[in-house]
C-alpha cells in the first residue's frame, strides 16, 4: 500500500521549506479572520495540489532543485484549494471537514464566505507582488473554472439529470483543472520547455479525473470516521456521481424511477440513501467506477513515462496507485 509519506520521500526538505513559506506569507490582520485563518492552516489535508507541483518541477529540473517560484506555483494552487473548499462547505451546507467542523459550522457561512474570499486575494495579491507573472497568469485562469465546475454541479443536482457527459464536464473543470494546474505550474517553474508543461498538464488532468472518481467512489464506501467527511454526503447533496451513473445508465425505466425517486429525498431520509448506497454497491456501480478511474490513470501514467526516470518520477507513478487504493 503507497502512503502519502512515501510519495513525499523525495522532496521531504522542500516541503518542510514550503511549509514556511506559506506560514511567512500567510498571517492575518489579527480577530476573527487570524482565528480562522489559522484554523484552516492548522488542517491543511494531504497537500496533494502542492506536492504534485513540487514533483513535478523537481523532476523536470535539470539538478532537481526547486525553489521560491516552485514553493510560489505550489503555494497559489494550495491556496485557491483551500479557498475553494471554504466556499464548498458553505454551498453544500456541509458541517464537517478532516474530521473537524466546517468553518461555516464553527463561525457561520457568512464569516466563512469572506475567509474563502480572503484567502484568495491574500493569495493573488502575494502572488502579484512576487513580480513571478507567468506562474501567476497561468494558475489565475482554474479560479473561474472551478466556479464553473461548481455551479454547473449545483444545476444538475438540483434538477436530478447529471449525465455522464455532464459528470465527466463537472468533476473535469471542479477537480482535474486544478491538479492539472498544480503540474504544468510545477514544470513552469522550472522553465519547463512548452512540450514538458503542457505535458505534465495532461498528467495532472487524467490523475485529477481519477482523483476525483475515486472520492465520488469512497463517498459510497468509506466510513465518515475514516474520510473526516459526512457520511453519504453526495447522494443527501443530491449529486449524482460516476457509481450511481453506471447504475442508472442500466436500470429499467421503473428501477431508474425508483433510485431518483430515493436520491431526491435522502437529505431527509438516512433509509432512502442507505436504499441508493446498497443498489450502487450491489449493481456494479463501484466496480464500473473503479474501471474509468483506472484508465485514467493509465493515462497519467503513460504521460509520465515519457520522461526520464528519477526518484520524482518514481513518486508521480507512486500517486496513481495511491490513488487507486486510497482510503480517505
Ligand atoms: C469539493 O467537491 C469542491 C471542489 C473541488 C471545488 C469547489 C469550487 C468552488 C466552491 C468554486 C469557488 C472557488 C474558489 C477558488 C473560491 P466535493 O463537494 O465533491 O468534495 P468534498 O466531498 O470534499 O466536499
Ligand atoms: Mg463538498
């Protein structure tokens, strides 16, 4: 089994160096917003945007040293995560995050809306004044995709007619757009030629489409114990991801009536989602959602053997099997 502490093995200096570089960037103005600032410093999660980037840029530097414009690229891409998800526990009224309460259920949604909107322009009005506006320009742009993501999402779930058209759409502009950032921005840092950075984009894009299939997966097999998130949350958010749409793409006319007639009261109905969870679980759904994710990480993987091998290298690969076995 890859843990995350493995693929990290590489460039274990260089993250403790990233960690105070974000730290020596990242302080407030004192009150509410230092409160919640540190708050979510204090639960910062696997820090799987900025250790992609940083892999990916040692290993397309010539030396394999990293420095400030890599810890930069890592950084902002860190940052617009953390600000996205803020903002995501707001619109999914979601109470809990690793494991602790969500920063609207601790200081209310209308605190934690403008501590999303703070970590954001603290992060662009840091990543301006670095002067470093390739890196800035070219991570800026994933900002509105995820906003595009993410209300493209909301409009399905509220019509209950996410197709897998629309879920590929969705989860590729809310999840892979980012991780596909991370990557190219890693690269960019370096002075990665054209090639390399559009290169490790595509990497980045087919492993944050598995990425995310993979959590859409543990949503229906995971304990909210062990993923620190609400148990059944998509389905009870009325989300209809990958294993669900396998399942529905081949039920009957009446069986399909009946699974998005349950979807469409489980938030209030723990019976009904328990209902949909075991169909998913028993019809193959997870299973066929574990197929996609695979192919897309044969993707990422075949992107990545196009360079040269080396312990950074080694550790991107190290990532898709994480990702493919990963538990939370
Ligand atoms: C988590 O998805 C959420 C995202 C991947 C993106 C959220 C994006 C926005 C809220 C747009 C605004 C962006 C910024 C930068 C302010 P999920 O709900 O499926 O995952 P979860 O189970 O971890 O909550
Ligand atoms: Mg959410």
């Amino acid at each position: 089994m890859v843990t995350i502490d493995t693929i990290r093995k590489p460039i274990e200096a260089e993250l403790a160096e990233f960690d105070s570089f974000v730290r020596s960037h990242f302080s407030a103005e004192g009150g509410l917003l230092s409160e919640m600032l540190e708050y979510v410093l204090s639960s910062r999660g696997k820090g799987i945007r900025p250790m992609i980037a940083m892999l990916s840029a040692a290993m397309i530097s010539p030396s394999g040293t990293i420095g400030k414009r890599t810890y930069l690229a890592a950084m902002l891409v860190e940052m617009i995560h953390m600000a996205s998800l803020i903002h995501d526990d707001v619109i999914d009224d979601a109470d809990k995050r690793r494991g602790r309460p969500s920063v609207n259920a601790r200081w209310q949604s209308k605190n934690a809306v403008l501590a999303g909107d703070y970590v954001l322009a603290r992060n662009m009005d840091i990543g301006m004044s670095s002067g470093q506006y390739d890196i800035v320009s070219h991570v800026i742009r994933t900002i509105a995709t995820l906003c595009e993501g993410e209300v493209l999402q909301g409009d399905h779930a509220s019509k209950m007619d996410t197709s897998r058209e629309d879920y590929f759409e969705i989860i590729g502009k809310k999840t892979a757009s980012l991780i596909a950032v991370s990557a190219s921005a890693g690269a960019l840092s370096v002075k990665g030629t054209p090639a390399q950075i559009a290169a490790m984009h595509r990497f980045g894009e087919a492993a944050g489409m598995a990425f995310q299939i993979a959590d859409d997966i543990l949503d229906y097999t995971s304990q909210s114990s062990v993923t620190g998130k609400p148990v059944n949350a998509d389905i009870r958010e009325r989300k209809i991801t990958l294993p669900l749409i396998e399942v529905l793409e081949r039920a009957d006319a009446e069986h399909r009536r009946e699974l998005l007639d349950a979807v469409a009261v489980c938030a209030d109905d723990p019976s009904k989602a328990e209902f949909v969870r075991s169909a998913v679980e028993r019809e193959g759904g997870i299973e066929r959602a574990r197929e996609v994710m695979k192919a897309y990480l044969q993707r990422a993987m075949s992107v990545l053997s196009q360079f040269e091998p080396s312990p950074y290298r080694e550790s991107l690969t190290q990532f898709c099997s994480y990702v493919a076995e990963r538990e939370k």
